[in-house]
C-alpha cells in the first residue's frame, strides 16, 4: 500500500488539468497539479481534487467558451404540459383511490427556469446528489411523499413500450380510442378534447373513464414528462385498469427516477430542455432552501 501511486498529472488544453478521469479544479489545485508533472511525480492519495466529467456543462462554464451556440449561462426550457383544468367533483374519490387525490391539485403553476438550471449546474450525476458550497443534498422519496402524496411503497411501475392492440386498449378503459391503427401515445389535446367536460348524466363506468384519462394527463404532463412532448406513452394506462390497484403502485419511485434521469441529461451542454417533475425539483429547493424564495 505504501507505494500505491495516482496516476501522472498533465495539463488539459482547456486550462483545467486531466488525470486520465476528467477535468479537476484549477486554481490552486491546478498549480500545485503543473509542479507534480514538471516535476514527474505522482499525485499524493492525500491531495486528489474533485474531478468533474469533462462533458459536464458546468465544464463549459469554467472553460469559459462557447459550445453548440451557448455562452458560459443556459436557460433550460421545461417539457410540462399542465392539465390546466379543476376535475370535475365526481372525479375525487376515484382520484383519491388511486393515489393521485394529491397530486390532482397541481393545475397550474409558476416555473423558475433560472433556478432549475443553477440546480441543474450543481448535479452531479456520479451521486445523484446537488453539490453545494455547504455540502451535498439531493430530493428523496420523502420529499415526494410530501410534496406530492404519491405512493412511495409497492409495485414498481414497469411496462412495455409496444401495446399489440393500442385501440382496443383505449376502447376498453378510456371509452373511445384516437385512431382505429397503430400508436404507442395519447396526445394531451386528444384527452382535454374528449375529456375535459364530462355529463351530468355519466354512470360510474363513464366517471371511471375520465379517472384515467386525466391521471394519464397528470402522468405525461406534470408527473413524468419526457421527449413525448406533448403526448403520454400508452405505457401507463394498463396500470390504471383497476383503480383500486393502482395505489399498490410505487408511483413516487417512479417520478423520483425520472427526475434523476432528466437532470442527469441535461448535464450535458447539447441539453436544452428538461423534462421530469419539475414542480417537484422547485418545491423542493424553495423548502429546503427558503433563502431562495423570492420576495
């Protein structure tokens, strides 16, 4: 162990220094990193720096140049389609049933864009975690318990990316179905269209119907947006078929990984949206960090 050595230190052209791992701090760290390699000596196990993915964004930040037409700051734009209507009062129980009583209050909403992407700056996809001057923190499934009510506990929500009869599908459990051929997603102005006002005169069948229509809405919009854009992935609507079922699900896992998997993306400077709950990633930093509440 006493002759374990790091690797050679040599000086990146982006004024950063490279291990053979990514780019490291300059700075202090970087001149002391230049006489190691001058010098032709190892790295000592006590002084290794934080080393960052050079495809990070932040890189292109303290790189100070420009990459794909962005500057040094980048306002990433959301993938969030707000159901944007209150669900009709016969709706509630089944959407308390479900698990989704909660988050069926979020109709619409104010998006800090600016805040998103300074977090976004500070993720490090190494340890799914916000690295902060002050330490590291991150958004748990706690945090969607509380802010969303979700179901935490359950099934994972798993499904398959081809449905074999997408009409007949959507026929069953929605009442009706956009096109008799081929499709793997619902568009949201489909579901607003054909759900939006539901009949005085609906049974419990008909209620049911519209149930799942506005939590695939919730699901594609708000919840787990993606590159789908302005669609929701027929993925999830099997999982709707027994409302009763549904809350067996773990709905917040769910939400929670998206998230993860968007900010991990968008890390990367070609990025220039963000998809997951992002009403979830705000909540969470005006919470827990109130200094940021702008007043």
């Amino acid at each position: 162990m006493a002759n374990e050595q790091w690797p050679k230190v040599t000086v990146a052209d982006s004024g950063g220094v490279s291990d053979g791992m990514g780019v490291v701090e300059a700075g202090a760290e970087q001149r002391r990193a230049r006489g190691w390699a001058e010098a032709g000596a190892a790295r000592p196990r006590h002084a290794a720096p934080r080393v960052f993915c050079c495809k990070h964004f932040v890189f292109f930040i303290w790189a100070r140049v420009s990459a794909i037409g962005l500057g040094p700051y980048r306002a990433l734009k959301g993938r969030v389609n707000s159901v944007g209507f209150q669900p009709d009062e016969r709706l509630i129980p089944y959407l308390e049933l479900a698990g989704f009583g909660s988050a069926a209050l979020i109709r619409t909403f104010d998006l800090r864009y600016n805040l998103i992407s300074a977090l976004v700056e500070r993720w490090r996809p190494e340890t799914h975690t916000f690295h902060l001057p002050c330490g590291e923190c991150t958004v748990t499934l706690e945090d969607v318990a509380v802010q969303l009510g979700l179901p935490i506990d359950g099934n994972a929500i798993t499904g398959i990316s081809s449905i074999s009869r997408p009409a007949t599908l959507c026929n069953e459990l929605l009442g009706r179905s956009p096109s008799q051929g081929k499709f793997t997603s619902l568009r949201f102005s489909w579901l607003h269209a054909n759900f939006k006002h539901l009949p005085s005169t609906a049974n419990e069948r008909e209620v049911m119907q519209a149930v799942r229509a506005y939590i695939m809405h919730l699901i594609g919009g708000v919840l787990m947006p993606d590159a789908n854009g302005s669609k929701v992935h027929l993925m999830y609507l099997p999982l709707l078929s027994n409302l009763h079922n549904t809350r067996s699900y773990s709905w917040g896992s769910a939400v929670l990984a998206i998230l993860y998997r968007e900010l991990c993306r968008t890390t990367n400077p070609s990025a220039v949206d963000i998809g997951g709950c992002l009403i979830l990633l705000q909540s969470w930093a005006l919470y827990r960090m109130p200094f940021l509440v702008e007043k």
